[in-house]
C-alpha cells in the first residue's frame, strides 16, 4: 500500500473517496485518506489491481462493479456497537414515546434501526418492549437494515461475544441469552420480532418503505457522513415519516445546524429530534 504522504498525493485515491461519499454517505476527511486506502487496498488486491484509478474505474463502470461494491461496503462499515447502548433513549421510547404513539396511531407503530450493525439496537429495543410488556398491548413493528451485507448476516444470526455485554445487566443477558460454544445466542422468538435487510440510507428508494416509521434510531451514523448525505438523509425521513415523528441520534450528534424540519426536545432525560 501506498505510504500515508502517498496517498495524499495521488488524486485517484481523492475520486475514490468522493464515489464513496456520493454512494453510501461515508466521507474520510483528509486526515484518514490513508485509513481508507488501508481498507480498500486488500480489496484491490483480490482484484489483481495495483492502481486506485483502474479500481475507481472498477466500481463506477465495469459490470462487475455491482457485486464489488458489496465487498466495498462490508470492508468500510462501522460495527462497534453494544446492548443497551445509551439507555436514556431506550427508557424514553418505552415510557413516553410509544404511549403517545399509542394514542394517537391507528396502525402498527414502527420502529426502524437505520444502521444496526450487527443487531446489538434491535434486540435491546425488542428486550425492552417485551420486558415492558408493549408486545402483549400494541401492535408494533421493529424494522433494521443496515449497508452492509455481512452485517445483516451476523444480526440474523445473533451469535455475540462477551464485548457486546458489557453494559448488559446479566438477569437480562441470562433471560435473553443461552450459552452456545462461540459466545451467546439471542433467544430466537426475539429475533423473529425483527424485521432484517439490507439498504442504503443515502438511497431513497431504499429506504422508502422503513422511512415511513414513526421511530427512527439512526445512532452514531452520521458522524461518517458528509455534511449534504446527512442533510439529504435528514430531508427523507423528515418527507415519509408521521407526525409525530421521533428520530433518536448519538448522543455526539447534533442535527441543529443542519435541519429545522425536527425539533429537538428532552424526554425523559434523552434528547430526541420531533417531526412534529
């Protein structure tokens, strides 16, 4: 691989990272050029390609283009993620949120994890509703894509390590969770509450359907994407979902320079941006 100083020279690895951002919304600044020719540069090399150029080319013209681009997005997704991940947000959607929702929806309430990774959000979410009895009260709906192929594969499979639980209570783990040889297993009634896919968030038509949700958690997401990704994600959601509407974001994120279609307020101790 090319040094860090290289990278930055080289012009092809600049139109990689734009086709890139234009595609999935992850943006390296430059400052992490090399991080990404880091990550890519195995993928060239089960390409038999040495240049980023002819790789760039690769992806944005040959017909085989489609089925790297799915490489593409496995190697560059983000998956550090855990159960019971900002717990505020969890209690808020259990206490205040769904109640109103309750009220006021006629139909299913749906819940959409927009990046799940590989699946820790869904399960804490489909952990807490049963545990505050939601499942047996309304009908509800829990949807979760993600980018990333392999990462769908690993939420649906629900096999996860002792990492993933270290903010866990372990009555939780222990009801949810059984012991299987390569770590814990989620309880398979839990995973068939959820609804798994693939789509990318920066394309409309894929993310059409789930956009429509009335709960939308798209944590620790934005802070990989480029400012106009986010905004034209932002313009998505704030179009397809009901009013009202409740986007849960990371705690690092701040959206209020960036919309004035959600209102952010505090529920519940969580901030929470409103379609109202």
């Amino acid at each position: 691989m090319e040094s860090g100083g290289a990278v930055l020279r080289n012009p092809a690895w600049s139109l990689l990272r734009d086709l890139i951002s234009d595609r999935t919304g992850i943006y390296f600044e430059r400052d992490t050029l090399d991080l990404m020719a880091s990550k890519i540069s195995d993928l060239m090399a089960e390409q038999n390609i040495d240049s980023p150029l002819d790789y760039y080319y690769l992806l944005k013209y040959e017909h085989a283009g489609g089925s790297e681009w799915s490489r593409l997005e496995n190697t560059i997704s983000v998956r550090e993620t855990y159960f019971w991940r900002e717990r505020d947000q969890i209690d808020a959607l259990t206490n205040t949120v769904l109640p109103v929702l309750s009220r006021e929806s006629a139909g299913p309430v749906r819940i959409w994890s927009a990046a799940c990774a590989s699946g820790e959000e869904p399960l804490t979410i489909a952990m807490a509703l049963d545990r505050a009895g939601w499942f047996d009260r309304i009908a509800l709906e829990i949807h979760a894509t993600d980018m990333s192929t392999a990462a769908i594969c690993a939420a649906q499979r629900g096999v996860y390590r002792e990492r993933s639980f270290r903010n866990t209570p372990e009555e939780v783990r222990n009801r949810y969770f059984r012991r299987v040889p390569e770590g814990w297993e989620a309880d398979a009634g839990l995973r068939r509450r959820i609804q798994w896919r693939q789509a990318n968030l920066t394309n409309r038509a894929d993310i059409a359907d789930v956009a429509s949700s009335h709960v939308i958690f798209c944590r620790n997401v934005f802070i990989y994407f480029s400012e106009s990704a986010i905004r034209n994600v932002l313009k998505t959601y704030a179009e397809l979902m009901p009013r009202p509407g409740y986007l849960f974001v990371g705690a690092a994120e701040s959206l209020l320079k960036l919309t004035t279609q959600f209102q952010l307020q505090q529920i519940d101790g969580a901030f929470v941006y409103v379609n109202e």
